[in-house]
C-alpha cells in the first residue's frame, strides 16, 4: 500500500467493524476538524479532509464497501490487479455488457443522479383509531438538502469542475484480457464533476440531518402490517438528487374488549344459565359506540356464536363493515341465595334426563359400555 493508499478505517479512525451510524459520526468529526476552512493555508490539513471525505464516500456506499473490505485499494484502481474478472473483479454485471455492447445495454457516461435512502418509522394505534381513522403528527430526524449551498455542497460563490480522472465521463476504461472493461469512475464516483469546495455547513454532502414534522392521515380500517408512503418524504439525495420515501408500518395494539381477525371483530360475552336456558335478550357495545341487541336463543351452549351482519371493522379503502362474533359462555352462579337454593332443588326433583340430550346420551353410552366390559 502506497503512502496515499492510507486504509479507509483507519482515516475515519474507525474499526472495520463500524456501523453506518458510527461511520457518518466520525466523517463529521474529522471533516469538522480539517475542513480546509478553518485551516487557512495548511496543505496537510486539506490533503487529509479530502482523504477523509473520498473514505467516507467510499465506506458509506454498502456495495463500494463490500469491494473494499474484499480488495482494499485495488478495487478501484484502473487494471483491478489483472485478475481476469473472476470473483466480481468487473464491479457490476452492467459494466461487461456496456464495454462489450455499447450504451444499448445501459449506455456510457456519466451515472444518473441516485435518489435518496427511503425510511421506516413504525407507529402504534388503537383499535378505536384504526376503526375511526386519524390525522397525526410525527418528528423525525431525516436528512434534508442544505439550505446553504441548496444540496449541491459546494460553497456558495464556488461551483464544480470536470473529473480530471475520467474526463467528465463519470467511468474509466481498464484492459481485462481481451475486453475493454468501463467501470465507475473512483474518483467523482460517476458524477462527472467534483466539488472545488465543499460547503462548510454540510462538508460537501450536500444534506444534513434535520428533524422534520409531518402529517399522517390514517385511514379507517388499517391494520397490523398496512404500509403508508409519504412520496418524498425519506432521505434528501445527495448533492441535490431526489429524496427517497418514507414508510410508516401501523401496529394496532391490542383491545380489551375485542379480537381482531381482518374486518371480523370477536368478542366472548358471558351469560347466566337462566338466560341460557329460558332465551332473552342482551346488550353489548359496539366498536362504534352504539349499543348492540343480541338475541339469546332458548338452550344456547357455551361456545356458541351469534353473529351479527355489518358491525366489525371498515373495509380499508372500500364499502360496507365486517362482522362481529359474539362467542357465549355460559356461567355457573357461584353466589346463591337460600332462597335461590331451595328452587334450583325444586327444579332438579323435576329432572327426567330428558331436559339436557348431550349429557343424557353421554350416560346412556357410558352405561352401555360398562355392560359390555362386564359380559
């Protein structure tokens, strides 16, 4: 490794195991530091922000760090060791085609402006807001175009020049073999320009993190897993390219009263044996605040479920209600009185079987089965 080939890490003082997060937090740092503005006429401090800064575009960029953390230096120099182009030696599959076959297959020059990271924010609701909807707000902190230099990130009154590297081009030709192999440029990394200098406010990124307050319109109707996007709203691109989207995923949080399965809501009401057994009538409210009439047929078992038609949940971005399911369980008084005693024991002198068929039938098996075990 030559003395100008200083190992990306160990510019940005980081181990090869930094995150993203740890990476950007040193950059920072470290342009702060030796930004050529606040060393006036020190060569070194500039030569090492520029260092710095080509690191830093280089490590940030997932696919240009897996190359270097495999080839170091080398995978983007011009000739890439003369390997032959096993073991993604070429970059990209597109670089074959467009050296073998022209701007047909993707077209030379320079690269198109990438747009912005898009971002996930995940966001908790109620069941009652996911049946009502909402309007909301939330604070994030996203990268935005800097206003200073209007995400171009060269100073104001300064500009770009072209790439003394490839030209202006954005891509450099390396002989491979018997091909011409055309690769994105390392140093402008396709752009074409480079900044003559950078701005002080954003360190030539041309965006800086900002928190930013945005609406949220919720449908009704959404559910766990519904994704809404905000076009335009994730992060700026840099030097001036478009912002990505941002992605809020909803989890509705769960209910006391009812479960949730798609528009069906499912509640279990509990009923007394009285009302089991003679039938009537009772009252449950709905997700919608308005009290429901549920009539109990004569004889109802636990686990039995009623069903009424239009009360569960909205259909998201459509017509009509789902269900709700009243599932009922019947209870066993715990707390008689004496005088409630002495007519439940009335009611049993009355008992022939004949009153409840399942546990009648049950025994009659039983007994039938005891017979047979004893012939």
């Amino acid at each position: 490794m030559s003395a100008t080939e200083i190992d990306y890490y160990e510019l940005l003082e980081c181990e090869r195991t930094a995150d993203d997060k740890t990476l950007k937090s040193a950059y920072r740092r470290l342009a702060m530091r030796y930004h050529p503005d606040k060393n006036p006429g020190c060569h070194e401090s500039e030569a090492r922000f520029k260092q710095i800064s080509e690191a830093y575009d280089c490590l940030k960029d997932p696919q240009k760090r897996a190359a270097y953390d495999r080839y170091g230096h080398a995978a983007f120099q011009q000739g890439m060791g003369g390997g032959g182009g096993q073991n993604g030696d070429f970059g990209d599959i597109g670089d074959i085609f467009e050296s073998i076959f022209g701007s047909a297959f993707g077209g030379g020059g320079r690269q198109q402006q990438r747009r912005g990271a898009d971002l996930r924010y995940d966001m908790e609701v109620t069941l009652d807001e996911a049946f009502r909807g909402k309007q909301t707000e939330i604070t994030i902190e996203v990268s935005q175009a800097c206003e200073p230099c209007h995400g171009s990130g060269a100073e104001a009154g300064t500009g770009k020049r072209g790439c003394n590297m490839c030209g202006g081009h954005g891509k450099v030709r390396a002989q491979q073999g018997f091909f011409v192999v055309e690769r994105t440029c390392p140093t402008c990394h396709g752009r074409g320009e480079v900044i003559e200098k950078p701005c002080r406010s954003c360190g030539g990124e041309g965006r800086v993190d900002q928190p930013q307050t945005l609406q949220v319109d919720i449908p009704p109707g959404v559910d766990s897993g519904t994704r809404i996007r905000l076009s335009g709203k994730g992060e700026a691109g840099p030097f001036g390219a478009p912002p990505g989207d941002l992605y809020i995923f909803l989890h509705v949080k769960p209910n006391r009263v009812f479960e949730r399965e798609g528009t069906t809501l499912l509640t279990r009401v509990p009923i007394t044996f009285t009302t089991a057994a003679l039938g009537g009538s009772i009252e449950i409210p709905g997700i919608d605040g308005e009290a429901i009439t549920v009539e109990i047929p004569v004889g109802i078992q636990s686990g039995k479920q009623l069903r009424k038609r239009g009360a569960g949940m909205p259909v998201l971005q459509g017509r009509g209600r789902g269900d709700l399911v009243i599932e009922i369980s019947v209870e066993t008084p715990t707390k008689l009185t004496a005088r409630q005693k002495d007519l439940l024991r009335e009611l049993q002198a009355t008992e022939t079987g004949d009153e409840c068929p399942g546990s009648k039938g049950f025994f009659d098996r039983l007994k039938d089965a005891w017979k047979d075990l004893k012939d």
